[in-house]
C-alpha cells in the first residue's frame, strides 16, 4: 500500500545545493538540534520567513529587465557566479 505522505512530499520537495557560510551552517545545525527538527526545515522555514517579511514578497506583477546580458552573453564586467554582485545591480 503506498503511504499518500510519501509521495505528496517527493511531489514538492526539491533537492539542490547551495554555498552556505560555514558559521551560518553551524548555527543552523545546533538550532535544528535544539529544536528537535530537522536541517532542512530549519532552512525551508527560514528561507519562507525571510521571503515574507521583504517588502517585495508579493512583488508588483511586473518585470524589470536587469542589463546583464547582451545577445546570449554577460555584458563585461558582469559575473554570473557573483550572486551579491549581481543582487546589487
């Protein structure tokens, strides 16, 4: 018999990887320990409340165009794999 649990959270849950500052982690971690819950829900409820308390959560509907790229490719200067940096622009 399939458990319905199982299956809506492969529905929803989504793997990936990401580059977490190693002192963020840890506290992350005894947080988790401390609150007996689980690593990533720690992150997921976090990244959730982070979300909504930006003033642009619910976002205005419309789309900003960012001058990132110039035919397929990054314009100079820009890096792709600087995410702050491209965050500020």
């Amino acid at each position: 018999m399939l458990d319905c649990r199982m299956v809506m959270k492969h529905i929803y849950a989504m793997r990936t990887t990401v580059d977490i500052a190693e002192h963020v982690l840890i506290e992350a971690k005894q947080f988790a320990a401390r609150s007996r819950l689980s690593l990533a829900r720690v992150m997921e409820d976090s990244l959730r409340k982070y979300l909504a308390s930006e003033p642009s959560a619910g976002g205005d509907g419309k789309r900003h165009r960012l001058g990132l790229m110039d035919g397929g490719a990054p314009l100079p200067g820009i890096d792709l794999t600087d995410t702050s940096d491209l965050l500020e622009r």
